[in-house]
C-alpha cells in the first residue's frame, strides 16, 4: 500500500538520521514498467463444433452417428504483457454444459478442458480501440460415449488428446475491461474411438470454434510513477539495504497444469489396456514453493512441492495414477527488462509414483533430475509480493510395471504463482513506527 503518510514516517526517519539515499528508480523508468503488464480475469463462453462418431449396436454392427454443437462457460486468469501486445491466459471450464445426445447413446462426453494461450496485438491494447488479433493455444479435448442397452463395469473410455489451435478476432478495451470475440481453428479432426473392448472406430469433430469473453485489468502499479510514490520506493530500496533484506525468504503457491502427454507412449498401456488410447496424465496440480532470494546473484535457491492424480477408465479397467514430487531448485534471472524478468535453472527431485490398474497397484520411488523455466513480473526489488510464472520438465520421468514403462513426463504450467517474501514488510513497518 502506497499512503502518503507512509511516505512522511520514512523521510521523516531519513532527516533525523541524516543519511543520503541512493536513487535507483525514476519516474521515466516506472512509466515505462508499469505500463508493462496488467492483471486479468473474467469469463467468457466457448463453443465447439458438432461432430460424427462410430459406435458398435447390441448386435455387433458398426454404424455412424451426428451429434451436436456444445457450449461452455468458463473462468480466465491471465495478464497483458509487453505494453498491450500480448495477452497470455488461462481459461478453466465450469461443470456446466449445453449440448444436445444422439438418442443412440445412453452417455456421451464431448468437451474440451484448460486452455493455455497467447494473443498477439499487432495494434496494442488502450481504452477506445478495437485490436485484432492472432494466437495460439494448448487445449485438452475429451470425447466417450457409451450405447443405449450396453453395460461395462467402469461404463465407456473418456479419450483425451492435446490439441493446439489457432485464432484470430477482436478486442475493444475500456477504462476497465476487455471484450473479446473470437474464432479458433484446430487441425485434430478426428480420433480413433474403441467402440468395444476389441474393436475400433473413429469420431470426427468440426475443427472450429468459438468464443465471447469479459475480462476486467488491472494495473495496481500505475500509482508508482507519482513524484511522491517514486521517492517513497527509492527510500524503502534503501531501507531495505541497510537492513539486508534486499535478499529475502520467500514462499509462493498457486495452480499448475500438467498437459497431458499420449498414453500409447507408455509401454504398459499400449500392452495390457491397448483400447485406453489417447492422452492422460493430465490436469491441475497445487504447486507449493519456498527458499531464499539472493539479490546480488539476482537467483533463487528454494523447493517445490506438486501432487498429480489422473484417471483412465472404460469397459473392464479402472486405472488410477498419482505421483508426489519435491524437488530442490535453483534458477538465475538472465535479465530484467522493465520488470520482466525471465529465469532458467535446474531441479533435483524426489518423485513418488504409483499407478493403481483395476486393484492391482504399483509404485516407485526414484531420483530424478529435470529443467525449470519462466519468468517474475518484478517492476521494483522492494515488492513484498509478486507474481511468477514457472515451467517445469522431468525427462523419461517413468513407473516399472510388469517390466514395462509408464511415462509421467508431463511439462507442467504454472501460470500465476502468488509469490510472498518474508521480512520486508517489518522493515517498513518498523521504520514507520519511529517517532
């Protein structure tokens, strides 16, 4: 919080003190980062195309099927980076549908899960203007359907695949908020379906789709290029040196995605339950963090903690699949352009990874070493809190079952991580309550 009277309290402990301090932030600088990036979230409605799928009668014969459009609502998080030229989000689906089922089936599953993608504005965001725009995205798309007068122990496989489309539509931007409408296109147009335990069809979908959001932004910094704001951070930055909490304890958490890699990859799956075909291994993870920040290295040296469960149903296999992960990491800022500041380093983990296939149950623990990568919206080095975006690969991370391999190297997207450093705010609190 940025209060004048805060700003009184410090120089007026600066004049009793009579120490000089240094000018490290600028009014030009702080126009110049602040604008850099706002703070989104909203909702908006996405709707999928309509579609055709094999499916297998009561008497063994393959026949084909139309089925309709779907609608889903959804929440979005996200940001608007580089001055208004790019908006990178993540739009998580709600447990509502709007979609019409061939009376052929007695269930049926179409829907397409998180989405994390980028918008490019050649023409930048700013209040009265309408700004096209092109993107791109990572998709989850699941589809099952079970016939009318059959019955299976764990009903109808739920087949998942990674998806990657294109878009382009408009923005207009307010004082407030964002309208955005817009058409994606996906080149997966059909996948094969089992319609049995030992037969297969394929299911073809409508590769565009479309959606219409509100997002509202924020940018909780544009105070900072005030006269006063600017000499108030050029203080604390002080403030902080002499006190050596420049370096500081920090604690972050947040959501992670693990985008879903292909279960024929997996030696087990495609041996033993070849008709689970498609991807899984996939969804939101809490991801848990805390170490240490060490500002004249400009590094941090912390661990991390993330749990996945997934599941992989159909016909007579329940399969179940769970792996705990806490890993040491330590990662260097390789710049910090205006307050974007990217990142890249190693983690050593210890992975627990277990997989429960219809009552019967494996597990591993191992070693394991992998790769961390994102970026820190930093704009000062006097924040209390930021906000971190993070990428995290384990290579060949795998489980041993019946002398074959079940991959759990999934890349893992955390997008906003609410990251807290522990001290700096008794600094200031401190100073505040000298007389």
């Amino acid at each position: 919080m940025r209060f004048v009277t805060v700003l009184v309290f410090f120089l007026l402990a600066y004049q009793l003190t009579a120490q000089p301090v240094d000018t490290v932030y600028t009014t030009t600088y702080l126009k110049k980062s602040t604008s850099f990036a706002w703070t989104t979230f909203g909702a908006d409605v996405l709707t999928l195309g309509s579609g055709r799928a094999d499916y297998q009668t009561l008497e063994g014969d393959r026949r084909t099927t139309d089925f309709g459009a779907t609608a889903m609502p959804r929440l979005t998080i996200g940001g608007v980076h580089f001055w208004g030229h790019a908006d990178f989000y993540v739009s998580f689906p709600l447990p509502v549908r709007v979609s019409a089922r061939p009376s052929v089936f007695s269930a049926m599953q179409y829907r397409q899960g998180v989405e994390t993608g980028a918008r490019i504005y050649p023409f930048r965001l700013r209040p009265g203007r309408l700004s096209p725009y092109a993107g791109v995205s990572f998709r989850l798309l699941s589809y099952g359907h079970q016939t009318a007068g059959t019955d299976y122990a764990y009903k109808y496989p739920e087949v998942q695949r990674m998806i990657v489309p294109v878009q382009a539509g408009l923005t207009y931007t307010t004082s407030k908020y964002l309208f955005t409408a817009g058409v994606h296109y996906q080149t997966t147009r059909q996948l094969p379906y089992a319609i049995s335990p030992t037969a297969f069809g394929t299911t073809s979908f409508n590769p565009v789709s479309v959606n219409i959001g509100l997002v509202r932004y924020i940018d909780s910094d544009r105070n900072l290029t005030e006269a006063k704001a600017v000499d108030q951070l050029n203080i604390k930055h002080e403030l902080l040196k002499r006190n050596r909490r420049l370096s500081a304890w920090y604690a972050g958490f947040g959501p992670s995605a693990a985008l879903p890699r292909p279960l024929s990859r997996s030696s087990y799956m495609e041996r033993y339950r070849p008709y689970l075909k498609g991807e899984t291994l996939g969804g939101i993870m809490p991801d848990l963090a805390a170490g240490r920040y060490f500002h004249k290295a400009d590094l941090n040296v912390g661990v991390s903690y993330r749990t996945m469960g997934a599941r992989s149903d159909g016909f007579d296999a329940n399969v179940r699949f769970r792996r705990h992960s806490v890993a040491l990491e330590a990662y260097k800022y390789l710049f910090n352009y205006l307050g974007f500041a990217p990142y890249v380093g190693p983690t050593l983990s210890i992975e627990r990874l277990s997989m429960n296939d219809t009552g019967q149950r494996f597990q591993e623990t191992k070693p394991a070493v992998g790769l961390i990568f994102g970026w820190d919206i930093r704009v000062t080095s006097t924040e209390v809190n930021l906000l971190r975006t993070n990428l995290r690969w384990v290579p060949n991370l795998h489980l041993n079952a019946n002398g074959e391999r079940v991959l759990f190297d999934n890349i893992e997207f955390n997008f906003i991580q609410y990251v807290h450093y522990f001290g700096r705010k008794a600094v200031y609190r401190q100073h505040r309550a000298r007389p």
